[in-house]
C-alpha cells in the first residue's frame, strides 16, 4: 500500500527527547516498512526512517515561541494535499488542523487523535468535523466525544524486543513522567514511605509545572526513601525501570494511553496505578500489577507485588503492545477506508435558473448534511 | 449588499484598548451599514456593532497561553462556511487560517491582510495560495509578496469627526506608540533634546519588549525635556497628539500601515517620520508633515513644522482616510469579485473507466493548476 504519514514540525522523528507522538509514528513507520509498505513520511528534515522523508522543514521547530506553527502546518498540509492522488491512504498524527484538508482529495485520510479531548476548544473543533475517520488510542478517550466516527481503536506499539528485560526484581519504586499535579508525585512519595521501600524519582520539570514543583513536591524531597533525579535519558529511564519493583504512577486524571506503562511491562516490571482513563484497557490488576485509588490499596499493593511475574509482564507487553501489532491493526483499519470512501462534506446544489435574473444560472442552496457514500471507487454524484 | 465580516476572536470588535484590526473593521461594518448595506459580523460576543452579529464565543480570548485559538478558528470558520451561500461576498480578517476554507463555497472570499508578510512562515503559507483574492493596506506592504493575487489595496479609515480638532499648534512634540526597537523611541528622545522642543512619550510596554526598555530607554528618561507618559487610554491620546506641535515616530521597519499617522492628521497634527514602508503612500512630505532619515533630517523637520497648515492636515484626513471612502472602495471590490468568480483550486478529473479494474469508474487524474472563470454566475465546469 502507499502510505502517507504526516507528523506536526515541533519534534523530529523519532524524538530526541520528549515527544511522545513523533516517537509513536517512528514505532509505526518502521514497522509498516518491515512489513512492506510503501511509506512516505512528511517531516522535518532531522528526522530519521527507513521510510521515503519529504521535508517539509530543514530542522524541527521545537517551541520556540518566535515562529508560527500553525502558518507551517498549513502550508504543509496545502501541499500534501495537492499531491494526496498518489497515496492509497493519508494518515494524519496533526491533529485538528488537517480537518479542512481531508475533503481536498477522494483519497481517505486517517486521524489518529494523540491528545486529550476534554479541553474545550479542542472538543469544539472536532465537534464540527463528526463524520471523518477517527482512531482512538484508547476507547476511554472517546468519552468525552462518543459522537465523532470512530473507526477503530489502536492501542499504541513499542518495539518489546529494544526494552532491557531484567528476570530479577528490584528493591526500589520508581516515578517516571512529567512532574505534574495529574501524575501525582506527592502520592507516590506518600506510598513509598508507608510502604518503607525507596522511591528513585525521575521527571521533567517544565517551565509552567515549576511553581507546582517547589511549592508542592520539593519539600517532600527531604526524605531518606526518596531519590530526585530530575529529568533522565532514554536509555537511562529504561534502566531505572528495569531494575525497579515497580512503577508506581498514581496518576488522577483519565489519561488516553500510559505510555510508560507499557514501557516498564516490556522491561518486566509490573505497573501500580489508579485505574482512570486507559488504565484498566491496558493493564491487568493482578497480572501486569496492581491498581488503586487511594494510598491505603496502594499501599497493599506494593506489599505483594513481587509476587507478579516478570517474564509475565514481558510476555504481555509482548503480545499486546508490540509495534507490529499496532501497524497491522493500522492496515487493517487503511484496507477498510480504501473500500468504503465517505464523503461527509456537503455537497453543492444543483444548477438551477436565477429566481430573480431571468436568463442567468445560478445554484439551489445547498442540502446541509447531505452525505453520499461508495464502495470501490464508484461514481459519487 | 449581504456581506459577511469575519475577525479573529482574541478581541473584541470595537477593542477596549490594542486592536488595530479589530478598530479598522468596526470603522468598516459601521460605515457599510450606514451605506445601506446587510451586514453580518462574526465576532465574540461581546463585541458591539450596528451589523447582525453572530457571536463565536461568549467573551474575547484576549492572548490566554491556555486556551487554543486556532482550534476556535477552524471550528468557527467551518460553522461559517457550512452557511456561506446566503452572503454576496465573505470578507475575512483572519489571515492565512481562512484559506483552506475559500474553496468550500461558490461565494467569493476576500482575505484583507493586516500584518506583515516579511515573516518566514507567513511568507510560506501565502505562496502557497497565491490566487486567493488579497486586499493589501498599502502598495508597500505587496513588496514581499508580490505574486499574491493583490486585488486592490485598500488604505484603513478612521471617523475622522471623532477626533478633536485643535487650529492651533502646540509647544510639545509627541511619541505615540508600541515600545519597540521598531519604533526608535531613543531617535525621538534624541530629535527632541537637539531641537530643544520637549517630548512627551505614551507607550505601552509589552513583556516582550520590557528588557529593551528597561536596558535602552529608561536611562534616556531622565531629562528635563522628556516626559514619560506611560499607556494613556484612546481619549488621552487623542488629546495628546491633538495639542502637541508634531508627533514624532521615526519608524525604521517597513510598516506595513502607520495608524497613528492619520490620526495625529485627524488632529490636524504634522507627522515627522522616516520615509519607509507605507509612509510616501500615506504622507505628503511638506504638507502633512516632513520625513527624514537621519537625527539632523528629522531636527531640520521639528524647526519648520510649525508652518505646515494644520486646517490642510485635517482635511488631508477627512478626504483620504476617512472610513466611508475605505467602505467604498471595499464595496467596490465585492462587486468586482461577484462578477468575476476565479475559481483557483484544482477540479478533480472527469470519471472514466478503471484502466486496471474493468467496470469500475474512477477519477482521472487531477489537471494541476487549471482555473475556471466565470462572468456573472454562468455556468462552472
């Protein structure tokens, strides 16, 4: 199949750091390619694939404030679609703002929707754009737009096999994220030290999460049982999972997908967490760990949770979470769009004489909400 | 007429305070209505207006990091678009995120833009669409951009009998203005203190532009012939300029339209000023006032300016600028365009036969850059 995958221009793919879509779409980009697809992937010109790289930028934009994304995703967007005839499928990681291009061409486009959808303008938008085809990565992020067409579900993928796989439990807990109210890094420090077992924690500290830190978190630091250290490497967070008891991540909102738990189950090291948002999509309480909602269970589950097998919870990550999984499933979803094509824009009236201007043609007012479907490329009206 | 207005949603129409776009429209829907004209205006609703408004959001965004005001603009410019047939012609102030919609109606779109086009992803975004229908706000602002379909370039207007009158001159220079590099408040400062003429400076202080301020002006403050004014509200700025001798703004960017400059005129007061950008399009050196490029140019200017007429100044405003010419010369843009609809985006190929599967139909593939004219509504391929 010829594939195209667009990307947003803040982070090259893969990431070198932060950046959890652009390293989603390296997963399956690499692995569609194993597969044998032809992929094209619009990017910045730092990124790295096997697939054919159109770039549409010299260098990653990060998010500097000085230069206009959006003004970029636009032109970005104007020019792929004057191209879409050649794909067999247009699969969209920007978001809302590839919605006005998608009736461009009769080519299907794919919008997998990475973020959360209950911030306001964001439900908003998509909202006005029911009928395109949408993948969730969890079916608890469809809550808050039941309404959209969701075509599928697709969890995401990592690579199992890049992922340290460590048979012996470790003797610590381990926080690994962003340093925010919503991961709640005061409850985790709260469980270890009830639990009496070390807490290594390693976070990013964003600008806008500072406050929150110093005033919430630093002082809780001062603490034999708990290790700070700040923001850690790639390889350095998969050693520090590896090697742990557990990921302890008792995050309080409905997060669409946990990437990180995945991430510590290929390294063989079970999750404990709340079970809110993807969480009870993702894990097994009992399996892959345990799962509370206040610190007492949490508490209770750190008790027994060397009593979870690892080579468990490597196999499980294996098999549910590996990125072939993700991009056959992906393909499943392209074959299906290929065959059914929904226009879901409206489609202009007919020509009809002027009412008021005799000899003159002009349109009837459109039928709002008219949609017209083929099967197989047949003629659309 | 049925003409749609359509502005950004940061502010709200008129503005309570910074809002060049936001004034000029409000100057043009009040004029177009005043024409005889059914106007509507998309705007936030607390925007005031003699038009029909149909308000997109219940209060201005104001620039709030957290809320998303692009995902406002998709979803409100699909919801106009969805009803575009009803108008004669859509007018859109919002820049280059109108574009991907122009080709979602019959009806002409008309895109007015306001900024600067020097900026690089501006710049880009605008290549892309080169055959929208563009209003420039000076001849100057095209030089970046000169293969953009220009239309007509339309000068901004004011109420000029809004503006106090003063027959006499003043004893003060006056700076009028954004605190930036771009402005060279330090020349100001510098011209006055030559001519020995005081300087009064009204400026708002923007976060950005703060360090540039505190490290390069707040030490030429302090001079007896300098008074430092602050923000000053719309009347305290018309007194201002209306009582001052000349208003000094030795601009060195190429602004793409000086505001300010016409009203200081209004006022009946000469402008001193750099001949860049639109300047030689708005001034008349030697009537409205006197350009110059240098410290001396400008002292030579301040010596003489007390013989400029300032009756002529007034009435240069009145006949240039006032906002029924702009209105006008926008209406005479509209009926252009709604004879003449270019239809710039690409028609997708006739049906054929599959050539691989037979008995299916497909689309031929796309004639690139194929435009279709129409004169008065005959009949579009």
């Amino acid at each position: 199949m010829h594939i195209a995958q667009l990307v947003p221009l803040q982070i090259a793919v893969p990431p070198c750091a932060y950046g959890g879509t652009e390293r989603v779409v390296y997963n399956l980009v690499e692995a569609l390619v194993r597969q044998g697809h032809d992929v094209t992937l619009y990017a910045t010109g730092d990124s790295h694939t096997s697939a054919r790289l159109v770039p549409m930028l010299d260098k990653a934009l990060r998010f500097d404030p000085n230069v206009d994304a959006t003004a970029h995703h636009i032109a970005m967007l104007n020019e792929i679609y004057a191209d879409a005839d050649q794909y067999d499928i247009i699969h969209s990681h920007m978001e809302y703002i590839t919605l006005p291009f998608v009736d461009k061409t009769r080519r299907p486009t794919l919008l997998t929707l990475h973020g959360r959808l209950d911030v306001p303008a964001w439900n908003r938008v998509y909202r006005r754009y029911p009928a395109a085809n949408y993948v969730s990565i969890s079916d608890a992020q469809r809550q808050f737009l039941p309404q959209l067409r969701w075509v599928r579900t697709v969890h995401h993928g990592i690579n199992v096999a890049d992922f340290p796989f460590q048979p012996e439990h470790g003797d610590y807990l381990t926080f690994v994220g962003r340093m925010s109210p919503e991961k709640r890094p005061d409850i985790a420090i709260e469980v270890a030290r009830r639990s009496g077992i070390p807490n290594k924690i390693a976070a990013k500290v964003d600008h806008k999460e500072r406050p929150f830190f110093e005033r919430e978190i630093v002082p809780l630091l001062d603490d034999p049982l708990v290790e700070w250290l700040g923001e850690v490497d790639e390889t350095g967070k998969r050693e520090l999972m590896a090697n742990a008891l557990a990921l302890l991540l008792p995050i309080n909102w409905p997060e669409p997908f946990g990437m990180v738990f995945i991430e510590a189950l290929a390294c063989g090291t079970p999750v404990l967490t709340c079970p809110l948002g993807s969480v009870p999509e993702l894990l097994m309480d009992g399996i892959t760990g345990y799962c509370g909602c206040t610190v007492e269970e949490l508490v209770e589950g750190v008790k027994k949770v060397w009593r979870i097998s690892r080579e468990g919870c490597r196999s499980y990550a294996a098999r549910r979470f590996d990125s072939s999984r993700m991009a056959s499933e992906y393909v499943d979803v392209y074959r299906e769009l290929q065959g059914h094509r929904r226009r879901y824009f409206v489609a202009p009236g007919p020509l009809i004489a002027h009412p008021a201007v005799p000899g003159i043609l002009t349109r009837a007012p459109r039928k709002a909400g008219r949609v017209a479907d083929s099967v197989h490329g047949a003629a659309l009206p």
